[in-house]
C-alpha cells in the first residue's frame, strides 16, 4: 500500500509499505476513502516534539470501508462504511463508561491514516458505521467528526458553554473554527472569533461567531471586555496550546468563567494563584471523540450540522507534501487527502 511517512522534520514522502494484516481478533481492516492533515500533525512536521530517530508513519483522521474483521468482532462487517475516531477504545470499559474513552484501559492512539489501508484495534468498540450511501458531498462533514469538530466539540462542553453563554475562541484553525460551531450549536449567545486572517474570519463568521476580535495580549482581551459589557466571556476555548494562547484565554476570560482547552500544549505554564484569586477554571484534554458520536452523527446525517466546511483544499494522496506546506504555510485551513 502507500502511506504518508515523515522521514524527518520537513521530509514528508509517500512511502510503498506492506498492507497492515489483523493481528489480534478484535482488529479490522479499514480500506480508507478520505483521510486530512491536522493541525497536530504539524508539530513534527516541524520538528517540534523533539527529535525524531526513525521514520514513522503520521495522520490519525479517516474514513473509510470496512476489508476485513478479526473472529471476535461482531459489529462490523465487510463493506461498511465507519469513522474512525482518532483513538481507539473498547467502549466498555469504566473509563468509556464515563465518557473517556481516550482513557480506555484496552485503549491507545494509531498513527498512520494518511495511506490507503489502517488497521483498527478494538474495532467494535472504536468504529461507527453510517448507514446508506455515502456521497462525495457527505465526506467532508463524516470526515470532521473523526476528530477536530468533535475537538472543538470538546472545548465547549469542558468550558460548560450552554443556552445563554458568552465565549471567546482563541485559535483560528480548524479546531478553532469548530469551536465557534460547537459553542453555537450548544446555545451561546454571543461568540467572539480571535483571528487576524480574512478567510478565516469569513469561516468563522459563517460557522455563528458575533464578532471577530484581530488584537492580542492585553488590547486583544480589552476588546473582548468591551464586548462583553466589562466583565470577559463566561466560557474560553483555547484550541492553539502554546504558552501565549493560554495566557491570551484567562486575560480574555471573567472571574468564575472556565478555560476549555484542546489544544495540545507545548510550553504552557499556569498562574495557579491568580486563578485562586479570581475563581477561575481549566477543563479539557484530549477528545474523546468516541463519546459524541452518537449525539453528532445523526446531526450531521440530516443536514443540520455541516463541519465539513473547514476543510477549505483537497489533495491526491501522492500530493501529501504539497498539503502539509499548504498547512505549514496557512495557505489551507485543513487539508483532505483523497488516495
């Protein structure tokens, strides 16, 4: 098959490999028909997780057609259409049972999405199928569920953003773009979009943000006050993860209010006495993308949910490098592959 490797930071190939085979009963093989670079991807493509000693195969999003089923998997069969969440699980667990299936004690994350087959452990646990056809419009939408709308999805719901709340979003990208559909599908009354680029204000506007606020720092959160009526969003999504994007939430967040975070951190230090002092809280963490399926899908089935619309550029899987500088240089929002 050919898959996506990254060699080494800034060296992204589309590599020849041998076909991923079941390896345990509970595995299946999973024929991919779209699949997308994240914004995650980025930080080794950048070389920013540290060093890398070996070539590893990247991408976690995918849709696709269900090949083969291992003897104990009883859910599944052969010709399904199923998203992939990005990490899998037993769905039974008690940490499943609770919502955390990213916690799953049979469970872990796969690499390797960006390619033509990936084999899926815990596959009854971690795959759903959508039922009847599924065509070229509906990808898209599918596609997003498989991890950053159900990210973005993640940062509202840990922020207890409900009927009536005020939010901020910090981070324009994709995940950052959900996060303003997700905290308007959940209610908020009025929602603020950080972002200094027209496109993805556009996006964001469409997606339900009130207003698009382009100022950092202190005067970045002054404008939100402003808004606001002087006393910052009750609910703050952090979906970038870097030190200044964590920072840029709390200015930008009320006493009582909670900080929502998805994005992975890198560098962030809290200010633990200064949120003592102003009652303020952190919720968030990876997404648990296996937990709010069963809510999004049927959204998304019947038309009243359309996420897909972050996906702004789409590539050949044999392109793969041109979409990775297409991100890396923020010429597309989020990237999908076609093989």
């Amino acid at each position: 098959m050919r898959a996506t490797v990254l060699h080494s930071p800034g060296d992204i190939r589309l590599d020849t490999l041998p076909d991923p085979v079941l390896e345990a009963d509970t595995d299946a093989i999973v024929r991919v028909v779209a699949s997308c670079v994240c914004g995650s991807d980025l930080w080794p493509f950048r070389g920013l997780n540290g060093e890398q000693t070996e070539a590893q195969q990247i991408g976690h999003e995918q849709v696709g057609v269900v090949e083969s089923v291992g003897s104990d998997v009883s859910g599944l069969r052969v010709g399904d259409f199923v998203i992939a969440p990005f990490m899998y699980s037993d769905n039974t667990c008690a940490h499943c049972r609770n919502g955390v299936q990213t916690s799953c004690v049979n469970g872990g994350g796969y690499a390797g999405c960006q390619a033509e087959l990936v084999r899926i452990p815990q596959a009854d646990g971690t795959l759903v199928t959508v039922p009847g056809e599924v065509d070229d419009d509906l990808l898209p939408h599918l596609l997003a569920l498989t991890d950053v709308f159900p990210t973005g999805h993640h940062a509202a719901v840990s922020a207890g953003v409900t009927h009536g709340s005020t939010v901020t979003v910090v981070g324009d990208g994709a995940v950052g773009l959900s996060a303003v559909l997700a905290a308007k599908r959940l209610g908020a009354s009025t929602v603020i979009a950080m972002s200094r680029h027209e496109d993805r204000q556009a996006l964001a506007t469409q997606f339900g943000a009130d207003h698009v606020v382009a100022t950092r720092g202190k005067e970045g959160a002054a404008e939100v006050t402003e808004i606001l009526g002087g006393i910052g969003a009750d609910a703050v999504l952090e979906c970038v993860g870097t030190g200044e994007s964590m920072k840029q939430a709390f200015l930008s967040l009320r006493p009582g209010g909670t900080v929502g975070y998805v994005g992975v951190p890198h560098g962030v230090e809290m200010n633990i006495p200064a949120m003592f002092r102003r009652n303020q809280s952190l919720a968030g963490g990876v997404a648990p993308v296996r937990n709010y399926l069963d809510e999004l899908l049927p959204e998304v089935l019947d038309g009243s949910l359309r996420p897909g619309a972050v996906f702004d550029a789409t590539f050949a899987l044999e392109k793969v490098a041109d979409a990775y500088r297409a991100m890396d240089e923020r010429t597309a929002i989020k990237a999908l592959l076609r093989p």
